[in-house]
C-alpha cells in the first residue's frame, strides 16, 4: 500500500525553537498573508490619485487582523466545538486543543471593515472591494501549512496523487489541503484581480470573492475528512451549510443593477 502511493513526510511543524520561544510553519503561513495583504495594499496606497494613505491602510491591516485571530477562534468553538464550550467554558481560550474557523474569520474581518470605514468615513464597499483581493494569500498560505502539519486531510481515495498521512491510519487520502490552496488561494488570487480592473461597481469584486470561495469550498468539501465530532446534514457538512449564504449574497452583489 504505501508503495503505491505518496507517504507524507512528517514535516517538524517546528521551525526553530529557542529556549520557550518556539516559531512554528502555520505561524509563519499567517505571517506571510500578512505580509502579502500589506504589499498589496501599500502598493495601491503609493499609487497616484488613491484615495488611501500607508497609515490608513496600517490601521486596516490591525484591525482585520484582530478580526481574523478573534473571529476565526470564536468561530471554531461556535461552528465546530459548543459542545466542548459547554463542558469547558475555558475551552474558548485553549488554542492549543482546537483550530481557527474561515467563516468565523471572515465575520471578525468584515466587523474591523464596519469600524474603518466609519472611522474614516469610506462606504463599506470601498473598503471591502480593497480587501477582498489579498485574502487569498492568507487563504492558500494557511492551506498549506494545514499540509506541513499533515492536519485536515482529505477523505480515503485511490486517485494516483492520494498521500498516506499516518496520522490518519495507513489508507490513502485525498490531500484536500493543497487542492484548497490551489483553488482558493492561487486561482481565486488571479480571479479576482483580474475582475477588479474590470468593474467599478461596488460590492462587485467582493461578491465574486464570497462566490469563488464559496464554490471551491463547498466542492473540495466533498473530498475533504468531515470532523470526527461533527455530523452532516442533508449529505453536507458544516463548512458547506457555512458556505451557502456566502454564495447567495456573493451572487447578489455581482449580479444586481449599479447604482
């Protein structure tokens, strides 16, 4: 069996470690989204004519970063762990036993876009339109440090490319996680900043943002290992069900009239 296929490689998810202080792979894949959103964004800032300024666009990254971190936890133990919440209510605050949820993330974002955008007297839609096209560098970069962790794999299969993950048991899987940093961060990157210099109604390039996300999501879904602990519902999971509302009012936004 294992010589048929791909065995994953048991990557330390430790990159160095000094004394207590420890820099792990997924630290670091959220540090590169951070980094690529802040390129991006001090780029259009430096262009002439933008309406932003470095120091708005540092307010930005600060508080949507504290959207994701605070949203993306609480999002995790509301979606995927109440049940553990219930039992524990200090469970919210044990990260090391639960993950980060994308929707919850999203949630906490578009909070921190409410907030600048009052602060700074923009619509919400010129600050989400902003937005929407760096999120897929956090999106396939944490992607793929869910792969260096061998975590979130995907289901058994017998497709050539299937990957022994032995935290999984000895059958090939489905390496889900690199088919979502395929589709949601390098096809949904170029995607949208393509779209983006192609429209200038508002909302448009976020809606294609929640409908790209929603599509891959809800497709690689199918592929990708349900949590042990989590039923589905009408044959789908969780993070489909999530996704559903996402394609709805993506849809909405791109399709109805400019005003």
């Amino acid at each position: 069996m294992t010589e048929s296929y791909f065995v994953f490689p048991q990557i330390d998810p430790v990159i160095v470690e000094i004394g207590p202080l420890a820099l792990r792979w997924y630290g670091l894949m959220y540090l590169v989204g951070f980094l690529g959103a802040m390129w991006m964004l001090n780029r259009h800032a430096d262009k002439p004519g933008s309406a932003w300024t470095r120091e708005q666009v540092s307010d930005l990254l600060f508080y949507a970063f504290l959207g994701v971190v605070l949203g993306g936890r609480l999002g995790y133990v509301l979606f995927y762990g109440w049940q553990w919440l219930l039992e524990d209510p200090l469970y919210l605050f044990k990260i090391t036993n639960g993950g980060m949820s994308f929707h919850g993330g999203l949630i906490g974002v578009i909070v921190a876009m409410v907030w600048i955008a009052r602060r700074q007297q923009r619509t919400f839609w010129q600050v989400a339109d902003l937005v929407a096209p760096t999120i897929p560098i956090g999106l396939g970069a944490g992607r793929i440090g869910n792969f260096i962790n061998g975590e979130l794999w995907g289901r058994v299969t017998d497709v050539p490319w299937a990957m022994i993950f032995p935290g999984a048991g000895p059958l090939p899987r489905h390496p889900s996680q690199l088919y979502e940093a395929l589709l949601e961060g390098l096809v949904l990157f170029l995607l949208l900043n393509w779209y983006k210099q192609r429209t200038h109604k508002p909302g448009a390039v976020a809606g294609l943002f929640l409908v790209g996300y929603g599509c891959a999501r809800f497709l690689i879904e199918f592929v990708r290992q349900p949590d042990a602990h989590m039923s589905l519902y009408l044959g789908l999971s969780m993070g489909q069900l999530l996704t559903l509302p996402m394609l709805a009012y993506g849809g909405y936004l791109m399709m109805r009239p400019a005003r």
